[in-house]
C-alpha cells in the first residue's frame, strides 16, 4: 500500500450506487481494506484500497485530531430487559392472529412464549407486547 499514511488521508472514491465521485478521509487500515469517512455526510465506507485515490492537492491538516468514532448505539438488548419469564405478552403471528401467552424462555434476540394449548413460539422482541392485568 504506497500513498497512505496511517493518520487521516485524504482520498477520493467512486459511490457504487449512483457514480459519483466522492471525497472522504481514510480512519482505519486493514490488509487490504480501507475505511474512509465521507466529508459531507459523515458515513464510513468499508473500500478496498486499489479503489481509493489520493485527493490531489489537499494536503492533511495536521491541526486536526486523529478521528475518534461516533459512539456506539443503544443495544438492542434493552427490549429484552422489557421482558421477564413468567410475563404474559401477546404477538400477532403471520396471518395476524393475535397470540397470547407466557414468556418462558427469554434468548438473545426472542423470547420463547407458551401458549395454553401446549403450543410453543419464538418471537423477536419488537413484536412483543406486555398484556396488563385488570
């Protein structure tokens, strides 16, 4: 890899999806890989590096920081803190049958729910509902 530095480079890279040429800074290098953040949007592009050229004439400011990334978001994890075994929730199923049942088993990303008829279910999170007694 000739051209880059491991600090903050800019580059110029062609967007797949409609082909136009965009600028951006290189943050991160790997093997044969590049990640470049795009100027105006701020979005991460995954490149290969043959992909990538040298942005002419603008030369890396060296005021500027090493790039420190956006935080993380929120897991997903914290639905499934809505949910504990034992809670009765209702889910409508493929044919938009509403289901009601009890969470059994709570897994990574679904909640196993038993229903009274001995039938058992799987469900993402975000098609939970909590059921409020009355």
């Amino acid at each position: 890899m000739t051209g880059f530095r491991l600090r903050i480079q800019p580059v110029r890279f062609v967007d797949f999806r409609d082909g136009q040429l965009r600028k951006g800074k290189v943050i991160a290098l790997r093997d044969a890989q590049a990640t470049v953040l795009e100027q105006g949007t701020k979005r991460t592009w995954k490149l290969p590096c043959v992909a990538l050229q040298g942005a002419p004439g603008s030369e890396r400011d060296d005021a500027q920081g090493d790039y420190e990334p956006p935080p993380e978001p929120a897991a997903a994890a914290s639905k499934a803190r809505e949910f504990q075994r034992g809670a009765t929730v209702t889910f409508e199923d493929r044919d938009g049958r509403s289901i009601t049942g009890v969470v059994v088993r709570i897994n990574q990303r679904t909640a196993t729910v038993g229903t009274g008829d001995g039938g058992s279910w799987r469900v993402p999170f975000h098609m939970l509902r909590h059921v409020l007694d009355v």
